[in-house]
C-alpha cells in the first residue's frame, strides 16, 4: 500500500513537472519553493529544473532527514543511507543500487552548479520522503515518512507466559538493546527511523515482572524504550516470521502465589505460575518433604512460609533456587503420594493434592448400605458392568490408598451383594468392586462425619416377567439410513442390552426375536398373550421420509389403556434424561397393531431418527445404546416402584461387556 501511494504521487509530480503545471502562460518555467516538513528549506540551495524534471540538492537529506550520505572512492559513487533503505547514486548514471536491487530512473542525477542533484522520482518512488504540491504556493514539500511505535505493553501470552510487546504501525527495522543503560533489573531499546504515536500510552496488563514501562523519543528519528523490572530476571527478545512490524521480550513464568486450600476437607496446594511452566517433584526423607522445581520461573513472592497445624502439612515455603528454577516446599508429617497436574479449570495453576487414607469399610445390613471412611470427605465415581454372570458395581476413589488396618466387610448372607473386593490402580486410585447377585440400582451420599454412603436399591422389576420386542428382522429391515444402517440391527442390539439389564435385576425376559428372525406383527402380540407377561415393550427405530432435520424420542400407547399410558410417559421421562435428545411426547395410535392386541400395558418407543444425520450416528454409537437401555431399565423400576425412593437420570453407567 506504501509503495502504491508514492507511485501516484510520483505520477501526479510527473504529470505536474512535465507540463501545464510548471508552465507559465507565457511559456516559461517556474520552479517550485522548496519546504520541509512545510516549512521553507533553503540551506543547501534551491531546486533546478532540467528537461522538465525537478532536482534537488543531494544534501537536503543530510541536513533535513538526519540521511547518511558516505563517498565511495572506488564505486565513485555516493551511498544515501535513510533508515532502513540504502541507495548507492552516480552522477550521470540512470541506474541506482536500492538495498542491492539495481533499478532503473527516467532521470540520471547529476552535478549542477557544484552541487549533486537527484531527481525528485528518486525521492518519491525509493526513500522513505514523501513528496507533497502545492499548487496554489508553487512548492514542493518533503516530508520524513516515519515509522510509528503503536503498542507498548506488558501482559501475559497465551501460553502464560510474561512477556513486553512492541508494534509498529510499518515494518520495524532496526532496534537494539542498549547494553550500557541496561541493568540485570532494566532493559533499554532504542528503535531506529520511528516516531511515537500521538495516542500511544504504555500499560501493563497483569506481567508480574514489570514494575514500570517507560518511551521517550530522541533526535533524530528515534525512541527509547525502558522496561523497569521489578527484580532481575532472564529474557530474550522474539521477533515471529510474518509478524515483521511486531516484537516481543519474554521473561521465565513467575511464580505469583502459593496457596493452601481445603478439598472436601483434605489439604491440596495450589501453585500459580501464571503460564505452563515445566515443573518436577520429588520427595525427600527425614524429615518428609515433597519438592517442586518451577523451571523458567522466577519467584517474584517477597516471602512466602506457611507455617500449618495440619494432620499431613506442617509448611510450605518458597525460593529462587538459582536463576532459573524456582523451588517449592512442602513439609509432610509422613510420606503420602502425590498428584501434580495443572488444573484443567486454571491452566496457569498447578494443583498438588495427597493420597487420602480409606481406614475403614462398615456394611449397614439393615439399609443395604456401604459406608466408606477415611481422610476427609472421600468422593468416589460409580459405574456398573454388565456380563453374562450379572452385574458388577465398581466405585473408584482418587487419590487414594487403604489403611493397614482397613478390613474388608462380609458378604455372606447379603442378597444384593456375592464378594467385596479392592483393586489399586496405577493412577493411585482405590478402586472398590461388589459383584452382585441382583442389582435394582444405586446411589452415594455422605455421613454426617463426611463418610461417604453407597446405598442399593431393591429392585422393582425381580420376579416380573418383561416382554422385549425388537422391532422388524429377518426380511424385514424397517427403515434404512440414507447411510446404510438398517433399523431392525439397532432395535435387536439395544433389546440385547436391556435383556441383560432386566435379568441382572432379577427379571425373566422374554425376547420375541433373540437373532436375525421374520415373524408378523400379530405372531408378536399373540406371543406376549401366550406368555403372559407383566409389561410388552415394542423398539424401534424412526424415520422422516423427506425431512433430515426432524429428530428425537417418542413413546406410543394404545388410547383405551390407563395403565399403558401411565407406562409409556414414565418411559418417555427416562429416555429424555439418559440421553439429552428432543422430547416429541408421549402419543397413541389405536391402529398400531403390537400396542392394540397385547392384553398387558405395552409401549412401542421410537428411540431416535435414522433419517437424521446426528441421530443415526447416535444410533450407532455402543455407549448411547447403553444409555438408552439404562433408561428403559430404569423405566421399568420406577413403574414397578411402590413408592420408595429412587434418584431420577442417570447414577453413572459404564458398560465395559455386553451382548
């Protein structure tokens, strides 16, 4: 864009000095006044005019510009330096060397009047000068096209680490520390050919290093930049490819704060470096201590030495350890491991928290109840596996490791639970296993004295007799996704799930189609009479013949049947809290054949949209099959329910097998 606008105005000076412009009306030639930075100049003479073009004394760039102008004894030649652009002139020569590109000019320079005169197209087209008429004044004014400093700030990178930026509004050309003002505490850079921005004002947005940003602008043509710091710390100055008007000094991380908070009444260290700062632990003996080295990090903590009543932290202190790692303490009453990691809800913070210790396993037999104590307010995640021996409940505890002294409960007589077993993971877990003889569902909660509660539900659906229908197979497909997937693998692979859902929960199913198999819509319905079973439920799969954005669950009933409605809504409820997806409600139809002819309530669920690109994709997916066959197990328990408590959505499934 620079170089576009001075070659208009060379085109409009051109156009000026080659004719009407320069050109009395008596046909004789007037020669501009010349001005710099619009004032009158005539130190180094007046401008000339030869053969229409207008020429100006060599040194006028010298004196005006602060331009460096060296003789060359063996080129005989001139080199013009101005900023960043160097020129290498001969008299009577067309030809000129611009930064070691040879180009070519209309008009040879040349000595006039013991004087070196260029062409003013050297100066508009090449030098950093621009050259502005005036036509009312008759003058040619020159004007230093400076470059302009438009940021200096302070701040964080997106890494977090501190840093200076530097941005000017052109390319930035030279700079240079100056090692003889700089201190281990302050850096000096003068940038060269560059001016201030009116508007310019420095700042610092949270760089914990900086205690002050200083410009001030020198003669000639230059500004000095000086960043104050508030200690000495390492630096290097960035320059990016591609990012020719922008610099950067960037400092080691920090270390902004150490702190000591409470998990779930468990002591965790929080260290804050502001960015992702390297870091390593490791542990001392007698006493106990954990250590962790910040490298790049400079401690810009005045003091920091916590001193604690703690059941497992007595202390915790910090110090530049030498000029790169900073070191932090932790005093431990015994040795404990550890997990160090950056918080994923802070990336600029390091969070340090200690295995807790499980003392004590009670089983409540009267409330079907596991009590777990230990350290703290243990937290634990839940999920159950699914095989063909039944279900297995697994709660895994972070960070965390049995006692000595910890006993395993007793299984023997327990209706629920067969063996109680404990697992230690590599990632310092506890993982504690119940394999069950019958699994009606589950929840955790916490004791008054923070221990932590899982509770078994009895299981509604044991002893029922579950009628499940994968609908279509065998010859009949159902629909099939614009993408292949036939309806009746879907219907049949989530029937197979609940199937082994119901019978860990002490349920007889009964499948119309167990495999691949064809049989009618009444062949279904007089098998589920024959049977007789408690409830008949109907799976398929939906699909918009000529819309691919329509999507979601619904439930059908027949009309005529109280208990079929009552059914089919609790069913709708379930599915839209496992699975998230579209709530198209629950609905009747007197004419579907499956709901109409079975004597037991029966619902016919349509679980999503093959013709919907997101939901086929759904339908696919092994985990969101899971899901909903969690959801119609859990139907099934709250329809069969007498009114006991039972959470509503999910309580944390993880089916690792299955059919």
């Amino acid at each position: 864009m620079r170089r576009f606008i001075i070659l208009l105005l060379l085109i409009t000076i051109t156009a000026f000095f080659s004719g009407s412009i320069l050109n009395t009306a008596a046909g004789q030639q007037t020669v501009p006044v010349l001005l710099v930075e619009g004032e009158p100049f005539a130190t180094e003479g007046t401008l000339e005019i030869v053969d229409g073009e207008v020429f100006l004394p060599l040194r006028v760039l010298v004196v005006a510009f602060g331009a460096k102008l060296r003789w060359l004894t063996d080129e005989q030649s001139y080199l013009l330096t101005m900023g960043q652009t160097a020129v290498q002139i001969s008299a009577d020569s067309k030809q000129i060397n611009v930064n070691g590109r040879i180009v070519e000019l209309r008009f040879a320079p040349r000595v006039i009047k013991s004087r070196t005169m260029i062409p003013v197209e050297l100066v508009a087209s090449y030098l950093p000068v621009q050259t502005v008429w005036n036509a009312q004044r008759s003058s040619l004014d020159l004007r230093w096209l400076l470059n302009e400093l438009t940021m200096f700030a302070a701040g964080l990178n997106a890494e977090g680490r501190p840093v200076v930026a530097i941005e000017t509004l052109n390319e930035l050309g030279d700079y240079q520390v100056n090692e003889s003002l700089s201190r281990p505490d302050r850096i000096v850079i003068d940038l060269i050919a560059i001016k201030t921005a009116a508007s310019l004002e420095s700042r610092n947005d949270g760089n914990p290093i900086v205690r002050k940003l200083q410009f001030e602008a020198l003669e000639p043509n230059k500004v000095r930049l000086t960043v104050d710091l508030l200690r000495a710390a390492q630096y290097k100055v960035v320059r990016y490819p591609g990012e020719s008007n922008h610099l950067e000094i960037h400092f080691d991380y920090a270390l902004r704060a150490v702190r000591l908070t409470d998990q779930e009444g468990w002591p965790q260290i929080l260290i804050d470096t502001g960015g992702k700062a390297a870091f390593k632990t490791f542990t001392l003996p007698n006493p106990e201590r954990l250590v962790i080295d910040l490298a790049n990090t400079v401690n810009t903590l005045s003091e920091t030495n916590l001193t604690v009543s703690g059941t497992l932290i007595t202390a915790v202190r910090s110090s530049q350890f030498n000029s790169t790692t900073t070191r932090v303490v932790i005093d431990l009453t015994a040795a404990r491991k550890h997990h160090a990691e950056y918080s994923p809800d802070n990336p600029g913070v390091i969070r340090i928290s200690f295995q807790r210790q499980i003392d004590s396993l009670q089983w409540a037999k009267e409330r079907d109840t596991l009590s777990i104590a230990g350290e703290g307010r243990l937290a634990a995640q839940s999920a159950v596996n699914y095989t063909s021996e039944g279900a297995q409940l697994i709660l895994t505890i972070p960070n965390a490791v049995m006692s000595d002294k910890a006993v395993l409960p007793d299984a023997a007589g327990n209706k629920y639970v067969r063996k109680v077993s404990l697992t230690n993971g590599a990632d310092g877990s506890v993982a504690i296993k119940l394999d069950l003889a019958l699994y009606g569902g589950h929840y955790l909660t916490h004791n008054e004295d923070g221990s932590l509660a899982l509770t078994l539900l009895r299981s509604n659906v044991a002893g029922k007799t579950i009628i499940v229908d994968p609908g279509h197979g065998g010859k009949d497909p159902g629909a099939i996704s614009p993408w292949g997937l036939p309806e009746k693998q879907v219907n049949l692979a989530v029937a197979q799930k609940l199937m082994w859902r119901l019978q860990a929960a002490g349920a007889t199913v009964v499948m119309t189609r167990a495999e691949d198999s064809y049989s009618t819509k009444y062949d279904r319905a007089d098998f589920a009479n024959t049977v007789n079973g408690d409830v008949f439920i109907s799976i398929h799969s939906n699909f918009h013949p000529t819309k691919d954005d329509v999507r979601g669950i619904e439930t059908f009933h027949h009309p005529a049947s109280t208990e079929a409605r009552r059914l089919a809504k609790i069913v709708q409820t379930e599915l839209l809290a496992f699975t998230g997806l579209r709530d198209r409600g629950v609905k009747t139809d007197p004419l579907l054949v499956v709901t109409r002819e079975t004597v037991m309530p029966s619902v016919l669920i349509e679980i999503g949209f093959l013709s919907n690109r997101e939901e086929e994709a759904l339908l696919r997916d092994d985990a969101h099959r899971d899901k909903v066959a969690d959801a119609m197990l859990e139907a099934l328990q709250q329809y069969f329910s007498s009114g006991e408590f039972r959470p509503s959505g999910p309580s944390g499934f993880s089916v690792l097998s299955g059919p």
